[in-house]
C-alpha cells in the first residue's frame, strides 16, 4: 500500500453555505428514479434511490446541490445561492 500525505485544511474562516440568502442548515432526503423493465438490468422495474440536500427554511434544494442532478423538476429548486 501507497503511503499517501493528507493535507490539513483550516475551515474556520471558510464561508458557510447558504440559501434563502443567509446561511441555513439543511436536511438529506431521497427522491427515486424509475428505471423501466425494459432497460434495467434485473428485467424488472426498480427504484434508484438519489440522495438530495433540502433547505430546512425554504423547503427547496440548493443550488450547490440542484447543479448536480441536472433534470430537477423547476419547482423543487432554490433560487437563491
């Protein structure tokens, strides 16, 4: 095994992520994806689980987040960063 040299990093003067314009704290939730029987692997419908991080102020996904899951629906994403 490969020694690798970890890197500290000092956080304390990082920004803290916001949305609604301030800082916020969120929650995780899953939204699932139907994938159809007729493409699956398994040749059966199954469900694939895809983790979201939601505001806990205004009920919506973040931006830093809704960047990663290109086909959100409109109405499920934050405007504000």
């Amino acid at each position: 095994m490969e020694n690798q040299q970890r890197m500290k990093v000092d956080i304390s003067d990082a920004p803290w992520t916001e949305c609604c314009g301030e800082p916020q704290m969120f929650e995780t939730y899953y939204m699932f994806k139907r994938v159809s029987a007729l493409i699956s692997p398994t040749g059966k419908e199954e469900h694939i689980p895809i983790e979201v991080i939601v505001c806990k102020k205004c009920g919506k996904v973040p931006e830093f987040m809704w960047k990663k899951i290109p086909d959100l629906p409109e109405n499920m994403k934050a405007s504000g960063k």
